[in-house]
C-alpha cells in the first residue's frame, strides 16, 4: 500500500512540475517582452528574480538531482507575495504548490522508509560495542597466478550461508518442516483406511504428496546448512557439517523417508497411500519444533497442556482407523463388535463412518468402555491392547494435567503461604487489628502488583553479567534519572545494580527518622516520599521518581555534625518502590572505583554545608601530612617486624643448643649411674662441637 501511494505521489509530483515549469517559462517570456518594450532604466526587484529564474530554467539538469531537490529548485524561482497567500493563484502560487507537494512526498517516503530507532546510549555506555566478526583465515585477496600485481578475489568463508539453530530462520523452517510431518501422520493413515477419502480428492493429495516430498528433501539441504558449536563458536565449514550430519541415526531416517517408493504406483494403483508410510520417519523434526516452541513461548504451561491434547487427539485418530480397517477385512457388520454394514444409509456415509469410528476409539482409550463386546479373538485382542494403551494415556493424562496445574499455580501458592503463615503468627501474638489489616493490605498491594517475585531469586542461575544487564533493561527509565549512575563506569554499574535490594513501604511509613544510625541509601523507583519536619505533617520538599537519598550519612564525611545519622525525616505518601544499597555493599562497590566516592562525598558536602551541618576543619592535618605519617608507620612497622623476627630466631636458636648441652648430661649420668661413680672431672663434647667440663660432687 505505501509503495503504491509512494508511486503515486511521485507520479503528482513529475506532472506538477512539468506544468509548472512550462507555466513558468511562459511567464518570464510575457514579462521580458514587457520589459524590452518599456525599456526601463533601472532593474526592478521582481525582474531581477525573473532573470534568476531564466538562468535556472536553462541549466542543463543533472543527472543526480532527484525529485525533491527539482522542487525545492522550482519553488525559489517563485517570489514572494503580491497576492494572498491562502491562494493557489498568482504570484505565491508555484512556491506554496511546490511546498506542498515536497510534503506530500516526504510523507510518503517516511511511511516507506521508517526510521530505525536510535540506541539507548545509557544502555550503550553499559554494553560496549557490538561483537564484530572476527576475519576469516583465509585471505580475501591472493596474488594472480600468472605473476601479475593484480589480485584476485577469493571467498571468505563467512560468506558461507550456514544456520544456526538459536536463529528465528531456523525456527520458523522447524515450523514449516513440522507441519508438512504432522499432514503425513493425520493423513495418510485415515486415507490407507477410509477409500472414499483417497478417491474423492485425488489431485489434491497428489499436490499435497509432492509439497511435502519437495519439503523433506529441501529439508536435507538445510541440516547439510546447520551449523553447530564448537568451543562456543558456530562452525561453518561445510565438509564438517555434512560429516555430522551423516555420521547421525537422523541421517539414515531422513533418506528413509524420501525413498521414492511412490514408484510403486505403477504396478500397484495410484490409490494406494501405504506405500508413503515411510514419510512417518521425519518425525523427530516435529518433536524439535515443539521443543524450541516450548523454551521460547511465554506461556509454556498453556502449551504442554495443548500439546499434550495434539499427541492423545493423534492417537485416537489412529486407533479410530485401524478399528476401521479391522472391521473393513472382517466384513463389516458380520457381527456387533465390528462396524455395522455399510449399506445401511445411516452408516454408509464418510462422515458417518469416520466419526462412528472416532467414538468408538475415544470410549475405548478412555476406558470408558459401553461398546459392543468384542466375538473373535483378533477382536479381543485388539481391545485388550486398546485398554493397555488407554490406560497409560489416562495415566499420562492425570500426571502432566496434574504438574501443569500445579506450576500454573505455584507464585500463588507460596505467596498464599507466607500470608498464611504471617496471619497465624500476628493472631498468635495478638497483634493489634489495626495493624494487621495494614499488615494484608500491603501483601494485597505486592499481588495486585505483580510485585510478590523475588527478582533475586529468578535470577540467581544467571551469570552476573546478564542479571545486570536485565535489570537495567528492567529498570532503566528510573536507573537514568539517578546522578550517581549518569557518569559511573560501566564496571561499577554492574556491581551497584546486582546490590541493589527492592523495598515497598506503605502510605505513611517512615523511610528513616531525623537522628537514627544510617545503614542504607534508597533511590525511588515508584511513588512519592515527603522530607517533613519533626511533627510529621510539614513538608519541607517532595521527592519523586529517580532521586536517591540516605547517602551521607553512610559515606561518613568527615566534618559533618551528624556524623553517621539521619538527617532528615522522609515518610511515604503512598505506596512507594524504593531500592536499598546498604552501607557495606556500596562501600564494597566504590572500593575500586574512587572518582565514585569523590563524587558521592563532594555531593554530600555541599548538602551538608546548604544544611549548616558541616564543619570547617582547620587544625586537622591534610590529606598529604595524612598519607606521609601513614608511611612513616608503616616503614616503622616494618623495621620492627625485621628485628622481632632476628630476636626470635637467636633464641630459637640459643634453646636448641641449652636442649642439645642438658641431653647430654642425661647420657653421661645414665651411663655413670650404674655403680661406678667416678670423682673427678670429665671432658665432654657437647652437640655445638664445644667442650665442657662436667664436675660430679658426691
């Protein structure tokens, strides 16, 4: 529709020029013959436009000039105002003709062309660039084999068109592939059983045959095209994907399923579907596709339980035509548990037949039961496979239906829980009913909300840098109103964002009172909060979406007269959605980040002396005598350190040898002790190499 709309106003926009610049050039031709005759002497304004106009209208036009710079070109030519405005006639009446059309032809090129949204720099700053392709190994430009300087150009091989299987090309080929299975697993088998069927709409199953045929094979082509990872990169050669690919069971059933068996039509009939049974083999392609849909569906329980409907509605469909088939080859209506007989005119339709057929297969696999008892015993065993079958349906049935509730129900059920369990224990402790009201009030406010998830919880299984690449996304509106976020490294967004802790408050909660020890700083994601005076009605500002406060008193700036207080009473006006950074998260963030702290401190003063709560340090020492009488400590530290650890090595030392001196004393007087007592002196050696003289007194 915009392309023939586009057409159309260009079509306009040619006509009008070409009758207006013929109107055009008739009149300058009129107004120079006028001027000729007259003679006049001096040049009036309006012929000097004229002459512009005829030097314009005989330049030769180029080709590159399109057609709004031609209109554009036409519409100075045009002077300005001798008649009214508002009229198409007249002097104004080629430039106001050519403005509007310029306008109509930019409208219909913007409808064509929309413009593609400009980036988020703030998401930008965070993301860094885009990851670019890394270059091909292979060179795209080689010398020429015949000497020559010339280059010749060879393909890269991410020119190579290869699919990936996270692609939406990829998935959307799933779709298609996925139905043409699901039409061969429906179709072909009430088509073998129900002849009339196959009859009557002959060429339409031909050409419905050969789509799929033509599906399947083109199929192959694009596995051969799939590529896979390997070290978490997408390979793209071509000789190992079709190495995979063939070295696989999906292989062999894929070249199964496209054996032209149809061949046998010739000696056997065209009406004879069995032979493409082997089209059934592709049916791992369905199962992929409903795979993909499920992890990529926001409604993944909703679609279990459809699927879970498609496969029970395939298997009866099935059994509704082999007990078709069954009672076709014992004769219908030889007795009760087989069809009845065709010729009656109530049963001798194809939608009678089908939908008897369909019944009787629903009741049996739903061990309902109700049916004709069965006579022969092909008849009794295909029921009792029947019930086999329908029993682990029911089973199956009950299970996933079950599990699905279940999960569809779990957010509520555990967040019905915690009231519960919040209820008793206020019932308990005889909470007052004030409170408590305000108490269900608030949990009704998180739910009615959707407010009751646990982000960090969600998000716990995800790598750091998605979870704060999410809430970013999440967040954003209210994370680019916060100062403090505005300039900060990307890195430490990254830490501020995951340590950041949803609060919700109620109407007329304190946020934090005037005096009390700050631990946290809040920045306001929802609601409006009030900085009211000591008596809790006096408003003394008013703070919305965006702001942040509770910083300084956890930055503990150095001179304040509050030290690491409140100083200022902000109460809730609604329900108001804060996020809390406690003190030691935050200090924990802008440990390696100092511009950051700078920053926040340098904030904090300036609120503090507008405050009159900051005072002028004038005896302290500075930040460089600081520093140096740091060093000087440390260096002090670290002599004495040294000189502990000589000491404590000569007395090691020093012990080892008085033990060594006293052992040997034990030997001697052992070996002395025995009843030779020797009076006089003997020199021993001790453990050092040293004599000493060892004197027995007795």
């Amino acid at each position: 529709m915009h392309a023939c709309m586009y057409v159309c106003v260009c079509a306009c926009v040619c006509v009008c020029v070409c009758v207006l610049s013929q109107e055009m050039t008739g009149q300058m031709l009129v107004e120079s013959a006028d001027l000729t005759i007259h003679r006049l002497s001096v040049k009036t304004s309006l012929e000097d436009e004229s002459d512009r106009a005829e030097s314009m209208l005989s330049r030769r036009p180029s080709v590159y000039d399109d057609t709004s710079s031609e209109l554009q070109r036409v519409g100075v030519i045009e002077p300005q105002g001798l008649h009214s405005q508002n009229s198409f006639r007249g002097r104004g009446a080629l430039s106001r003709l050519v403005s509007m059309v310029v306008t109509l032809r930019d409208w219909a090129h913007k409808s064509m062309h929309e413009e593609e949204e400009r980036p988020d720099s703030f998401l930008e700053r965070f993301r860094g660039p885009e990851l670019q392709m890394a270059p091909s190994r292979i060179s795209t430009t080689g010398p020429d084999p015949d000497g020559s300087g010339t280059n010749v150009k060879v393909k890269k091989k991410s020119d190579v068109f290869v699919l990936a299987p996270a692609d939406d090309l990829y998935y959307r080929w799933l779709f298609v592939i996925a139905a043409a299975v699901l039409y061969n697993w429906c179709l072909l088998v009430v088509r073998a059983c129900f002849d009339e069927l196959q009859t009557s709409g002959f060429i339409l199953w031909m050409v419905m045959d050969y789509t799929s045929d033509a599906i399947y094979i083109l199929d192959v082509c694009v596995r051969l095209r799939t590529g896979f990872l390997e070290q978490g990169l997408l390979v793209k050669d071509l000789s190992k994907l079709r190495d995979s690919y063939v070295r696989t069971l999906q292989f062999k059933l894929d070249v199964v399923s496209i054996l032209p068996t149809d061949l046998a039509y010739i000696a056997l009939g065209v009406h004879t579907p069995l032979l493409r049974f082997n089209r059934l083999a592709r049916f791992s392609r369905m199962f992929e596709f409903f795979d993909r849909t499920e992890t990529r569906t926001n409604y993944p329980n909703m679609f279990r339980i459809c699927n879970l409907v498609l496969y029970i509605l395939v298997i009866i469909h099935w059994n509704a035509c082999i007990y078709f088939a069954i009672s076709k080859s014992l004769g219908f209506g030889s007795d009760q548990w087989v069809y009845p007989n065709m010729s009656d005119p109530e049963f001798g339709t194809l939608t009678r037949s089908y939908v008897y057929c369909l019944y009787w297969s629903t009741l049996t696999l739903t061990t309902i039961g109700e049916m004709p008892a069965p006579v022969r015993d092909e008849e009794y065993l295909f029921v009792v496979f029947d019930f086999l079958v329908g029993v682990l349906i029911f089973a199956t049935i009950v299970g996933n239906v079950g599990s699905m509730i279940s999960n569809m129900n779990a957010t509520r059920a555990e967040f019905q829980a915690r009231i519960d369990a919040i209820k008793h224990y206020m019932q308990f402790r005889k909470v007052s009913k004030e409170l408590e009201a305000r108490v269900i009030k608030w949990f009704d406010y998180l739910w009615t909300n959707k407010k009751a998830v646990d982000e960090q919880d969600v998000l716990k299984n995800l790598p750091n840098k998605l979870r704060a690449e999410i809430a970013i996304n999440v967040h954003l509106e209210t994370l680019k109103k916060v100062r403090i976020f505005q300039d900060c490294e990307a890195g430490l967004l990254v830490e501020l964002v995951l340590k950041l802790r949803p609060q919700v408050f109620s109407p007329g909660d304190y946020i934090c009172r005037k005096g009390d020890i700050g631990k946290e700083m809040y920045i306001i994601k929802e609601g409006r909060l009030a900085v009211v005076a000591d008596d809790g009605v006096t408003q003394y500002a008013l703070l919305t979406s965006g702001s942040c406060f509770g910083e300084i008193s956890i930055l503990n700036i150095r001179g304040s007269k509050m030290g690491n207080r409140r100083t200022a009473n902000i109460r809730s006006i609604g329900y108001s959605d804060l996020f809390c950074l406690s003190k030691d998260d935050l200090m924990e963030a802008v440990m390696e980040y100092p511009d950051a702290k700078k920053v926040l401190e340098e904030r904090g003063r300036e609120i503090l002396q507008k405050e009159g709560l900051l005072e002028e340090l004038t005896g302290g020492l500075g930040a460089e005598q600081m520093e140096e009488k740091v060093e000087r400590l440390e260096g002090s530290l670290d002599v004495l350190q040294t000189r502990f650890a000589r000491l404590h090595s000569e007395y090691t030392a020093t012990q080892q040898r008085l033990k060594q001196r006293l052992t040997m004393l034990e030997r001697q007087l052992r070996y002395t002790g025995s009843g030779f007592l020797s009076d006089g002196n003997e020199s021993t050696i001790d453990g050092d190499g040293m004599h000493s003289e060892v004197n027995i007194h007795f």
